[in-house]
C-alpha cells in the first residue's frame, strides 16, 4: 500500500496543532456525569428532571489528552441545575422496567433545582417514567474551574 502524502505534508497537517497545550480554562472540556434523574415531565421536545451526580469524569478535546480527577476539579456543585444552564447535552435515562431513553439538546432554563432540556428524544417512543427517579448518564460540552 502507498500512501500519496509525503512526509512534508504529513508535517503541514499537523503544523497548526501547538507544542505546548493552551491553559485548561481554554479547552474544549467534555464532562460524563452518572447518577440519578427524577423526572416531572417527559415529553418528544423537552425533558424537565433534577439530577443528582454520583460520579463525574472531565476530559479535553483531541489532539491534548488531559484527564481530570473528581479530587481536583470543582465540577459538580450542590445545584447542578445552574451547572447545566446554557451547556449542550446529552442523557441517557435508564428506567428499571422500560426501555432506555435518549434525549439531546440544551439545557434553557432551570427553576427550584429542576432542569430543563430542550432539544429531541432520539430514537424511543417514550415510555411515560414522569415521577419516577431512573439511573442516568449525561454527556456535558463546558468549559471548566479547578482548584489548583
């Protein structure tokens, strides 16, 4: 097999990725939160739930690999509701009787603690879990503090 690309331009493509990596606060952070949702209302287009983290991971886009620890990251507050405002999401809700259900969009707007996702039910019809407190994965796309 021969590749077409010559060793300069292999050498351009990668040019614009810098040696040193910026300072954290200027990376793309991805965010895996697990924990469990209760859920008020449950509809095609918007998903209203309170969500209580019981473990969190933080990492950075490609090409830097950073991983943060819980123990030196301020990630998940006593209020995620106002965490989650304004960032792009995606969750994964796992009732214990039901089908998973998957919804992706934004959270828009957050009041006593519960948030509100707007965005689409992918790929479920949407068993009715309105009430219920179900295992769940969110996904976040933020920027991030740490201590230190």
């Amino acid at each position: 097999f021969a590749s077409s690309s010559s060793p300069t331009s292999r050498k351009h493509l990668f040019s614009s990725i810098p040696s040193v990596p910026p300072a954290a606060n200027k990376l793309l952070w991805y965010t895996l939160l697990h924990g469990k949702c209760t859920i008020f209302n449950s509809t095609s287009r918007q998903l209203e739930f309170e969500m209580a983290a019981e473990s969190a991971v933080s990492f950075t886009n490609a090409p830097f690999k950073h991983v943060l620890s819980p123990n030196v990251v301020d990630i998940v507050p006593p209020n995620i509701s106002n965490w989650l405002r304004g960032q792009a999401i995606a969750i994964a809700l796992h009732p214990e009787d039901a089908d998973p259900l998957y919804y992706i969009g934004s959270v828009i707007s957050t009041a006593n603690g519960v948030s509100t996702l707007t965005g689409e039910r992918l790929g479920s019809q949407g068993e009715t879990i309105v009430g219920q407190e179900v295992g769940c994965v969110a996904d976040v796309v933020k920027g991030i503090r740490g201590h230190g």
